[in-house]
C-alpha cells in the first residue's frame, strides 16, 4: 500500500500539471529567444544557473558558501542593470525612428503590411522601455543587505519549480529577459516594414523603373551590413566567451 502511495504521491495531478507547464514555458522560451540567444544565455540564463546550484559540490561552510553566492548575485544584478539601461536607450531611439517613419510621403500608396509591422514596432520598443525602466528601479531591491540569500533564491528558481531543482523558474526567465526580447522583436518589425515599404511598389508593378532602382540600391547595403552584423556578433561573442 506505501508504494502505491508513494507512487500516486510521485505522479499526481498538481506535479504533472506543473512539470508540463514547465516544459511549455521552457519551450516557449527558447523558440521566442532565437533572436537573441546568445546575449540571453549569457546575461541572464546561464549566470543564474550558477547561481541557484551554488557551490553545493563543494565542501564549504555554509557563511562562506552565502557569501560567495551574494557576491555572484551582485555581480549579476549589476550586469542586468546595464542590459536594461542599454535596452532604453535603444528603445527611445527605435520608437523615434519608427514614428518619424510613418510620416514618409506616400505611405498610404505603399503595401498596408508596412505601416501595420511599424505600428507592432512602436508598441515592442515601447514595452522595452517602459520594463528596461522597471528592472532598473527593482532589480537592485534583489542585493538589498536586509534580503536573505535563501529567500532570493526560492523567489527566483519560481512557484512550479521542483522542490530539488537548481535552475531558474521558466516565467522567472521569461519576465527577466523581457525587456531585451520586446527590443529585439521591435527592431525586427521595423526592419520587416521597412522591407515591405521599399520592395513592395515593385512587387505591384514588376518593371525596371525608379522603384526597382530603389530596391536595388536598398538591397545592397542591406546585404553589406547583414555580413557585417554577422561577422562582428560572431567576433564578439567569441571574444567574451570563456
């Protein structure tokens, strides 16, 4: 009978549910973060990993133990700080650039998807701003003296994490990485539109006329400066990882 319990006990509903909840959210997770997966492992994944599994491999006394892991934490609060700064700047420079794009002669001859991607663009680098803003007020609440390293620490690995777990809750990531993903799709919409408003006169009127010089002129360096992302992303993330 104690197997039996032990079993119904292992498997019940509130554990399935929460470990299948966990497992959408993680994948959720990593299709949304394409974009800027590697800047989110990095800055915010991977770093607190390390930080939840701590050095519990290692025989230390538990003071020591606490006090290393605040310094990790602290060192981590204070990147994540500088990612948010970073993500408002760019943002309050997106959202500038994006509205002074919707005043473009002749915009509403263009194709609707130009103007519809530069709307969805404005509300994402909106959003970055407004949860960069957020994360820098409360993120330094986290390295407070008053706060207990244990506490944080169920705080972050979140409400449907095992018991036994030593990673990150997935809404916990999720709502850490936010700002930076708003960011990244924000810039992605703008780029989309501003694809759609150049190429798409010639997409309706197939000839080789000043449209079709426009998208070739467009498309040039378009081409030289994907390579160039390409390549100094490449070199950078190389130079920064361990």
């Amino acid at each position: 009978m104690s197997k039996v319990h032990h079993f119904l006990g292992k498997y019940s509903f509130a554990a399935i549910a929460r470990s299948m909840l966990e497992r959408f959210l993680t994948a959720f997770g990593r299709v949304t973060t394409v974009p800027y997966g590697r800047i989110y492992r990095r800055n915010t994944r991977d770093p607190l990993i390390l930080i939840l599994g701590g050095n519990t491999h290692k025989k230390r006394d538990e003071e020591s133990r606490d006090e290393d892991e605040g310094d990790q934490l602290e060192t981590w609060i204070k990147v994540k700080e500088r990612e948010a700064q970073y993500v408002q700047v760019a943002g309050a420079v997106l959202f500038a650039s994006t509205i002074t794009s919707l005043s473009w002669p002749d915009i509403d001859k263009r194709h609707w998807s130009a103007p519809a991607l530069w709307y969805g663009a404005i509300l994402m680098a909106l959003m970055a701003v407004v949860l960069g803003a957020e994360h820098t007020m409360m993120l330094p609440n986290l390295s407070a003296p008053t706060r207990n390293f244990l506490t944080i620490r169920k705080k972050l690995m979140g409400k449907f994490s095992a018991k036994d777990n030593v990673r990150p809750g997935a809404i916990i990531l999720f709502s850490l990485q936010a700002p930076l993903m708003c960011l990244a799709y924000s810039i992605i919409l703008f780029l989309a539109g501003l694809a759609s408003f150049v190429i798409s006169p010639l997409a309706m009127n197939p000839s080789w006329d000043a449209d079709a010089k426009t998208v070739l002129l467009f498309l040039i360096p378009s081409m030289a400066a994907l390579v160039t992302f390409f390549v100094t992303t490449q070199t950078m993330h190389y130079l920064a990882k361990d």
